[in-house]
C-alpha cells in the first residue's frame, strides 16, 4: 500500500510540473502549421464561413487541426460572440419512435451550421414543460424547437416575449405567433377514409387524439368532413387522454362496445396499436372482422401482424424545415413574420385494411 502512495504521489509531482496549457493547441499554432494566418483558420473551421475559403486551403487547415488535436474552446467562442451555438429541442414523449426521425432533421442541419443540440423529455411523469423550458433558456440556447406546443399555448408566448427565437414541430398553435412545420393532418385524414370507402366500408368509427393538441383537433376535423363528403355518417368517436398504446386500447374498446363498425381510423399509431389491442380482447380480427387506419407511419408498423395501413409524414424533413426556420430566425432576429411549412402526407396501405365482410 505504501508503495501504491509512493508511485501515486510522484505520478502527481509529476504532472503538477507540466503545466496544463502546454498540453492546449491555439488556434495560432494550427495556422503556423497550415501556413496560413489565424483568422483564415477560424473560417475554415467554422461551417458557416468555410465557403469564403478555398477549398485546398480548408482541407490543409483540416488536416493541420487533426494533426497537432486541436479542439475549438465553445466557451470562449460563446464569450465572444455572445452566443451558444446550441438550440434547446423539447419533445413530449423521448420514447414515441415517430420523434426519432424528426430529431434526426433537425440535429443533422443543425450540425450543419455549427449548432449543436439540447434534447429535453417532456413526457416524464412529474415534470413541468414550463420550467424545462426556463432551464433551456438558462443554458443560453440560442433558440428552441418545440414539439410540446397545444393550441392556445402560453410557454410560446414567454419564449418570445423574452427575445428567444421559437419554432414549433409536428404541432402548431393557432394564434399565428410562431413559426410552425406541420404535416397537412386533414389531408391525411381524407387519405385514410377514401382508401376505405374505396373498400366499401360505410361505418367508420374515430379514435381521436385530445382536443387542445393541433395534431387532435384537425385529424378529427379531417376525419368528420371526409366522411360528409361521401354522405356517410360520422362516428362513433372516442378521444383517447394519450397519444398511447395503453390509452388506444380503452379509446377503441369503448368505441367498440358502443357500436360495431367495420373500420377504425387512428389518430396515430400507437392509438392503432392499441386498437388492435381491443379487437384481441374480444376475440375480433384484423382486418377479417375490422380494418384499422393509424396515423404517422412511424418506424416498424410494416413489420406488425399484420402490417399497419397508416399516413406517412415526413418526419425527417419536417425537423430539417424546423431547424432551417429558427436558423432565419437566430441569424434575422427581426421584422420576420412567422411563416407556416405545411407538408403532404401519402397513404401507405398495408395488411390492416380489406374489405369489409359481407352480412
């Protein structure tokens, strides 16, 4: 044990005697060794001015910079500039796979620019969006991509009343403060109910999502006015209180126990899921005895038995629209009126979907 000490106790005498900043590459020895002056190498490494740079010059800066370890200090440049190169993402459930593709957008045009990222999880039980939010903001973020926004939504409100650019994903709100990217949930919904008129069926019930949520509230709007404008009667409709599997099976057991129909359209996937839950408890099939329609086309639904029919969005290019808008926003922080990205959704039909049985 003395020994262990002893060869510690010098290890340490000798580290204290080199001193720590020898060990740090400046900006200024990578330029010595590129040849080039310094701020040439901070162009050349920064994303967003690397094109003012020729592109031999970049490569030999780059490869300098691997050479000798040079590591940008963030905290220095964020005193600097007065800025953090980072943007808060919030997100309602860390663990819904349809978030997984639109952060892999944003991220990846972020990165881009030079930006990097902070995920924060509004879905966990007990935690307050409004705070998540304060915390974000006092990391100094530069702006927030939010995924969280209902209807009629306060937190947008203080995020912009407190100067800190905002754009909303997946879900908007109606006030027309901030810039959103959604997908066209009507659309979607009109998709999902010709597909199965087309079938023949004519008694389509709804499991919608809730109300205050943009993503709840237009999809049944799709949903009840696709169904009018094929003269057919609209409902049953049950409102799950989640955008959950477990919340889908008690919407469609409901829905089921009310009325028999021969299709039902979800307002999301995890609802379908769920719905298929039900359809299993009462020793019902699908799409023998039911068809189902989910929304969102997240990841695996094809490998399902059977293959979910769902509405494909664009997650990856709704989060790259996202980050590409809240970038004008950081770099225009003025006179830029929020702007609406509405993408189109397509109907990918599957084994979950027939024609309804014959009486």
């Amino acid at each position: 044990m003395l020994t262990l000490q002893s060869n510690v106790a010098k290890h340490i005498a000798m580290q204290s005697k080199t001193p720590r900043a020898s060990r740090v590459v400046t900006l200024k020895q990578v330029a010595t060794d590129a040849g080039v002056h310094s701020s040439t190498v901070s162009r050349a490494l920064n994303p967003r001015t690397r094109h003012m740079i020729a592109d031999e010059i970049v490569q030999r800066v780059m490869t300098s910079a691997k050479r000798l370890g040079y590591r940008p200090n963030s905290a220095a440049a964020s005193l600097r500039t007065g800025t953090s190169r980072l943007v808060g993402v919030l997100l309602p459930d860390l663990f819904n796979p349809v978030f997984a593709p639109i952060l892999g957008g944003i991220t990846a045009a972020l990165f881009r620019e030079g930006y990097g990222t902070i995920i924060a999880d509004a879905g966990q039980e007990g935690v307050d969006t409004n705070e998540l939010i304060e915390r974000l903001i006092g990391r100094q973020v530069d702006g927030l991509i939010l995924a969280t926004a209902a209807r009629h939504d306060d937190t947008v409100s203080a995020c912009i009343e407190n100067g800190v650019p905002v754009v909303l994903v997946n879900r908007a709100e109606e006030d027309g403060k901030a810039s959103a990217v959604v997908s066209d949930d009507e659309k979607g919904m009109a998709l999902a109910v010709d597909h199965l008129v087309k079938l023949g069926h004519k008694s389509i019930g709804h499991i919608a999502g809730l109300p205050n949520l943009s993503t709840g509230y237009r999809r049944r709007h799709g949903y009840e006015a696709a169904m009018r404008a094929h003269g057919l009667p609209v409902g049953p409709i049950e409102i799950a209180s989640a955008y959950s599997r477990e919340a889908g099976e008690i919407a469609a057991g409901q829905l089921l126990d009310r009325q028999r129909v021969s299709a039902i359209v979800a307002a999301n996937d995890l609802l379908a899921l769920g719905a298929y839950q039900a359809l299993n408890a009462r020793g019902l099939s699908c799409p023998e005895d039911v068809s189902i329609v989910g929304h969102n086309d997240m990841p695996l639904v094809d490998m399902l038995q059977p293959p979910l029919t769902t509405v494909r969005i664009s997650h990856r290019e709704m989060g790259r629209e996202a980050a590409q808008l809240l970038l004008r926003n950081i770099n225009e922080p003025s006179g830029l009126a929020a702007r609406n990205v509405v993408l189109m959704p397509t109907l990918m039909v599957r084994g979950s979907t027939a024609a309804p049985k014959t009486r």
